[in-house]
C-alpha cells in the first residue's frame, strides 16, 4: 500500500532517474510504444501508450510482473554463457497485471562477490536489452558463477510492493565461465595405464582381513542399537500408558483433587497449560473482541501482558463425528484451484480476530507458503483490517498454483521473523490449507466447501498418509544414522 511519503519518493525518483536513460555504452534496447500487453485479470490487451505513469490503487489490485521470455532455464539448468568480448546475452521480457507505465528502467547483474555490474538504463516502454561483453570495463572483469539480474523501474529494486506498479524483477539468474582449452590425459605427468592392475592386486590381498573386521564391527553395532532401541521403546510405551491413565481419569469434577499440581507443564509465559475439562474463564473471553481502531501504534508493555495472537474464523476445520473406535480425523479447509478466469468459485475467504492485542499494526500481510516452499502473496492491507479474500484466478502466470498444502502467514510491518513482544502482534502461521485439481477441469460449483466435494476427503487422507510416511522416513534415517555413527566408534 503506497503511502503519502513513499509517492513523493517515487515522484522524486522518476525525475532523477530519467537523466539516466541510453547513458550505458554495454547495451542496446528495443522500445515499441504501440506494443500491447497483457494486463491480467480483469483487464486485458491494453494499449501501452494509455497508461498513466503515476497513479494509485486499492488492494484489490495486483502489483505488476515482469516475466522474462529470454533466456529462460532449461528444467533445473540455468542460462550458460562464455565469458568471451564476442558473446551477447540478449534480455526479452513482458508484464502481467501493469497498470502504471514505467518512466524508464534499469537492468543490472549481481556477482557471485556481491558486485553489481550495470547492462543498461533504457526508457520504460523498452521490452529488450543486450549485454556485450566485449564493451565491458577491463576494471571489472566478469568472474566464473552465478549472476543474478535485477530489472526495476525508476523507484529502485528496493521499493515495495503497490498495487498496479511493477514490482522489480530479481528472479532471473544466468551462469558465466571462462572456456578452456582441452588438455588430452595422455599429457599429463604420471600418466600410468597399467598402474590400476598393480593396485588391484594389492588389495585383493588385503581384501579378506577387511572384510572380517568389517563383519564384526557391523554385528556388534546392530546389536547395542537393538537393545537402546528396546530400552527406549519400552520407556516410551510406559510413558505413554501413564499419561493415558493420568489424563482418562473420571470425569466427576470432584476427581479434580487426584491430579497433581507438579505434573502440569508451563508454558512459554510461565503459566500451567489448560488440562481437559478446565474452562476459560470470562475475563480470557472477554479479550476475543477487541476494538482494533481504537489501539495505539505503538506502546510498550511489561512481561504481565501477552503479544496478541490471530484466531481465525474463517476458513474453519471440520471434525468428523465418528465413533469412539476409530482415529478422530480433521478434514479441511480444502479448496480446488481455478478452472479459467471466469471460475467464481476459485475464492478463500479470510477472516479473524484478535486475542491480548494492545499494539494496533500499521500494516498487515498474508503470504502463502506452498508445498515447494515458494511464496505468494495474498494481500498486504491496513492494520484496523479483520478480513480478506484470497483470489486464486488472479496468481501470475509466471508461478502457478500446484496442488498440496499452502501455510498462511500472517503478520506486522515488523516482518515474519520478528520476534514476540507483550501487546505486540506475533506472526502466525498456524492456518494450512489445501488446493487440489478438478477432474477434467470441470466446474463443480461457485464455493467449494470441505462437504461438497467427494474427492477433498480422499485428498486430505492421502496428503496425510504422505506426512506420516515422510516422518516414518525421516525415523528410518535417524536410526540409519545412529547405526553409521556406532560402526564408524567400533573401527576407531
């Protein structure tokens, strides 16, 4: 969300920037003034030249993207390109979801030393660049690795995300090397074709006594990790079966006076946590409704107060009734992705509220961390804000939706990572939802809840199946690991 100071920053640097156009001697551009671009949704096929080059919007406009069309990766190998005065790299790039025109742009590489070399600053209706090596400073040589390219508009690659502005481009990374001459093994000193028969001999000699002691480490290692094993497992089992007994005890308030105060842990706050059957009690209730607009922005607390927590209202979980034999199963929120731009139902409402907030954020942000760890962000809004909507037609082409588990993050203009603080806002994290795949991309309806779909029910039982034999795996390492660790002790 643009604010008053950050407009005028960027008033001040178009005027700044624009004396720097066509200045850079290792790089030519294309400009087209008449080309068209695709807005995304909801607008499309626009004309350049009617786009204003100031100009501010709500949240519910998408900043703009810059997709580069070349050089692009081929799978997981990145653009490779020799270091040499006669090679090119030639930049090819489109917009997505533009509504402010650039004044003009900047397009740099970043060293694997942190140096940043400048390619260009062109005019802002350019969609093309070529970086010549061959008219690069001798000063500055180019070094073996990774280049990260940065291109951004007048406002600089640091400026923050506003709706309809282009958001500065630092996804694209290129390899450089230096190409060498081919050195046949035949040169090389101490060549030796028949030394490998000689050494093979030597150990098949030396083969049998290894292997026997090899044997008898291995044996003697699987057999103390059996039995810590063993001894652990049964400890475990104990533990658990007392817990079990301890916390199954009647449910006659008046068994309250067998548990034991010194069995109860405490938590982060220093406070017992609640056991089963304990109630809130109404002053905790009463914190759930907070009149946000009327905290102040900033404040500092005593170690008494709590940092304020989000709970969420929506989307909720569902809990299936099931009978007291089996396993209780959480099933939701689960949502499908967008057939096409005119699928309705491709929507996630949010909604929450606030618990032992005193400090009112200035600005608020919900991101989405997705089952490949890549980020999306769902909306940035004012701090007095208790509800959103997550648009799911509205993702960039450039980094589709996939199907899996999604994380939201929610916090301050502090960041994710900031850490708690009394009356503060505290990041949360704790609200998952899934995204699947119709079959043959078929609407199913305009709002898909967790009950209306045959299919999410499966889906969540599978993405769950998958958790549990991942964390079964990761067991089977750490005991793979231990046996490793005891071989290796044994043969020292």
């Amino acid at each position: 969300m643009a604010t008053v100071a950050s407009q005028r920053a960027q008033t001040a640097s178009q005027n700044n920037a624009s004396s720097k156009i066509n200045n850079a001697n290792s790089a030519s551009a294309t400009t087209d003034t008449s080309t068209d671009y695709d807005s995304g949704y909801p607008e499309n096929g626009k004309a350049w030249s009617d786009l204003p080059t100031s100009s501010s919007f709500g949240n519910s406009i998408y900043a703009g993207a810059v997709t580069f069309a070349t050089p692009t990766r081929s799978g997981s190998v990145l653009p490779l390109y020799p270091i040499q005065s006669a090679a090119n790299v030639t930049f090819k790039w489109g917009y997505t979801a533009l509504r402010v025109r650039p004044v003009n742009l900047t397009l740099n590489a970043v060293g694997p030393n942190s140096e940043t070399v400048d390619i260009t600053a062109i005019d802002g209706s350019a969609t093309e660049a070529v970086w010549n090596f061959g008219s690069l400073p001798t000063e500055t040589p180019l070094i073996n690795g990774y280049y990260k390219i940065q291109l951004y508009d007048q406002r600089g690659v640091s400026v923050d995300y506003s709706p309809g502005w282009m958001v500065p481009c630092t996804t694209l990374s290129i390899a450089l090397y230096s190409p060498d001459f081919y050195d046949p093994i035949t040169t090389m000193t101490g060549y030796c074709p028949t030394c490998f028969y000689n050494a093979g001999s030597s150990f098949h000699e030396a083969f049998v006594p290894i292997a026997a002691a090899t044997g008898i480490a291995l044996i003697t290692s699987v057999l103390v990790l059996a039995n810590v094993l063993v001894i652990c497992s049964g400890r475990m089992i104990d533990k658990q079966a007392h817990n079990y007994a301890y916390y199954n005890k009647s449910s006659d308030p008046s068994s309250a006076k067998i548990r034991r105060p010194m069995m109860r842990m405490k938590n982060q706050h220093g406070k017992p946590n609640m056991r089963p059957g304990d109630l809130p009690s109404a002053a905790a209730a009463a914190t759930a409704s907070i009149n946000v607009s009327a905290l102040p922005t900033s404040g500092v607390f005593d170690h008494t107060n709590r940092p304020g927590t989000i709970e969420w209202k929506m989307p909720k979980l569902t809990f299936p009734q099931q009978d007291k034999s089996s396993k209780n199963v959480i099933l939701g929120p689960v949502y499908r992705l967008p057939v096409d731009n005119d699928d309705a139902g491709a929507q996630i409402d949010l909604r929450w509220t606030y618990t032992n907030l005193k400090v009112r954020p200035e600005r608020l942000t919900i991101e989405a961390v997705g089952p490949n760890k890549a980020t999306w962000a769902v909306s940035v809004m004012e701090g007095t804000v208790t509800s959103a909507t997550w648009d799911l037609r509205a993702t960039p082409s450039y980094t589709p939706l996939i199907e899996g588990y999604y994380t939201l993050q929610v916090h301050d203009q502090r960041g994710p990572d900031s850490l708690p603080k009394p009356g503060w806002l505290l990041p949360d994290n704790k609200m998952r939802v899934a995204l699947y795949k119709t079959e043959n991309n078929n609407h199913v309806g305009e709002k898909i809840a967790p009950f209306e779909c045959a299919t999410c029910f499966n889906y969540v039982m599978k993405g769950m199946d998958n958790e549990m034999r991942a964390s079964a795996n990761r067991t089977l390492a750490n005991y793979v690991l231990m046996m490793i660790i005891l071989f290796l002790w044994t043969l020292l």
